[in-house]
C-alpha cells in the first residue's frame, strides 16, 4: 500500500513525521510504503502512485483537482470538513474519512473548563474586573444541573461523560434518538425546542450541515431560561452570533463561551468583543499540538486496519450529509 502525508506548511501545526510513524507502524496490519511532503511539488512527484492520502483539508483544497489514477483512501486530518464541499472533485470510488475522535479528549476538556466557567460566573468576574468593578459573585457547583449538547458525535460524547461524572444531568441531541451512555435521554432535532426552556447550559459541538446551519437561532436562545450559559466550539455559523450578543446585552442569558465564530478571525469592530458577560477564544479549543499527530495517526491505522478486515471504517464521511457516516 503506498501512503503519502501531505503536510500542512501553511499553519502552526508540526509536521507528521518519519519518526511518528514509526511509532504507529506496528499498529498497522497492512504493508505499506510511506512518503512525506509538505509542498504541492513533494505532492506531484508521488501524485500518480498514491493509494492512500493522508492530508489537512486546506492542503487538500490547495491541490485540487487531484491527479491521483490509484488512489482509493484520503484521509482528512480535521472533523469538519465542509470548506471541501461540494465533493465532485472526490474521484470516482475514491472513499473521503474524517478525523473524528482526535479531538475528543482535548476538546471536552475545553468544553468541562467553559461549563465551570459558567457556574462560577467567570464572564461577569472579567468584566468586573476590565471596569475595575470589586463585585463579589458567587458561583455554584455543576451538580444537578441540567445540561443539554448537541451533537454526540466523538466530542459532544466525551463532554457528556466528563459532564455525568460531575453530576450534570445531561440530554443530547442527535439525529436518532438511540440511547447514549452518558446521557438521562437523548432527542433529535424536532424535539429540541422541547428541552431548551429547562436547560441551564447549552453546549454546542454539532459539525456544519445544511440541518444544523443556524439551528440554534433567535427564537430558539429566547427559549433558554434567563440564568443558561452557552458554549460553542462546534462550528460558529449553527448559532446566531447576533441574537446571542443582544440577550447578552440585555441580560436575558447568563454568560457564553465561544471558541467558533461566523468569521474567523473575528473583526476588530464586531460588537462580540465588547459584548457583556461573552468570553471568546480563537478556535484553540480542539487542539493538542502535542499529541494531535500521535492521534491522528492511531485513527487512521485503525481505519485501514478495519478495511484490511473488511470492516466498515470508523471514519468514513457521509458527502451527502457531511458528516460521519457512524453518527
């Protein structure tokens, strides 16, 4: 099997290795032979011999059109991949993964801190602090309170343990009702206006989908009750970034923790910065610089494993959903 990794040379992120590889080589069942680049030129000089592609979406989107007559795998470093839509540039049989399930561990962490944030009022603290205000505020513990997620996919499931083993009493949303581990129930869309009106905080970690494109609307931030928080670190477009900023404003919601925006970056004059009781981060939430190449690099060998097994693969990307087929 000959597999290339393409690296992103573009970002902060450090390069896949040989000597990561070697690390997760015995991982694999498969033979392989294994080539690096980081540049479109590395790329084309092993375009036509590769089966198996392992690449950011950005450095994807960069070579396209694909020039690639024996590839049948690529493997997408990120979760999301809806900035490769639409998907006819795929070639014919080619089959698309995800890298779901290397953000988890990191990312509902982010999610557990933003949550404890919340109960222990630390947007209001700051911009106590930011107008030299000495305004004692109490905070609350998580226990008992009802906390509702959308999406259960690998990062909304490990907020939903994280939060159960805290106490939280947890309902999440996804696109069947089947039961989760973690979850007291589980409701899909059409049932989420149901839950929202008892929800203390509403976190977000739903992938962009033409059903989950500013799910999260007005109508739907009016229903949470006046003390709810709300955390995003799903993608920025599913809630309405306006509408959140005026509830803010006029203290109708609690607080909010954002990680994911409409535009990113945020522009120096949008009124988000300077919203009441909003604490932004620069999508830093997903990322573990440390070991987010030693975990991609587990799921895809898992991947390939699977398919040398003739196992559906864990990660196959549903193009018409844009999502995981497995959610």
């Amino acid at each position: 099997m000959r597999i290339h990794i393409q690296n992103d040379s573009t970002g902060d992120w450090p390069p896949i290795t040989p000597a990561h590889w070697d690390v997760v080589r015995p991982r694999l069942t498969v033979e392989s032979e294994v080539t690096f680049g980081s540049r479109p030129g590395d790329f084309r000089a092993v375009a036509r011999d590769i089966e198996v592609l392992l690449i950011s979406a950005s450095a994807l989107r960069d070579l396209l059109p694909l020039d690639t007559p024996l590839l049948k795998i690529i493997f997408c470093t990120w979760a999301g991949l809806e900035d490769l839509a639409p998907y006819e540039w795929l070639p014919p049989g080619t089959i698309l993964l995800n890298g779901s399930g290397v953000h988890a561990v990191k990312c509902s962490q982010y999610v557990l801190m933003a949550l404890l944030m919340l109960a222990n009022q630390l947007p209001a603290l700051v911009n106590a602090q930011q107008e030299q205000r000495w305004e004692r505020l109490y905070g609350m513990t998580l226990e008992g309170r009802r906390l509702t997620i959308l999406g259960l996919g690998a990062i909304g499931g490990a907020s939903a343990s994280l939060a159960r083993r805290l106490g939280m009493r947890v309902t999440g949303m996804r696109t069947t009702a089947r039961s989760h581990p973690d979850c007291e129930r589980v409701v899909t869309i059409d049932q989420l206006d149901s839950v929202l009106p008892e929800t203390d905080y509403l976190a977000l970690a739903l992938p962009l989908t033409k059903a989950t494109e500013n799910l999260v609307d007005r109508r739907r931030l009016a229903m949470l009750p006046r003390h709810a928080g709300v955390v995003n670190v799903g993608r920025g477009t599913v809630l309405d970034e306006e509408a959140l900023c005026d509830l803010l404003d006029a203290d109708r919601l609690a607080a909010a923790v954002l990680d994911v925006f409409h535009a990113e970056p945020v522009p120096s004059n949008h009124r988000l910065w300077t919203t009441r009781h909003l604490i932004m981060t620069p999508h830093v939430s997903a990322d573990d610089l440390q070991t987010n190449n030693a975990l991609t690099l587990r799921i895809f060998a898992d991947n390939l494993n699977a398919r040398a097994a003739g196992l559906p693969m864990p990660n196959a990307f549903d193009t018409s959903r844009g999502t995981r087929v497995r959610t």
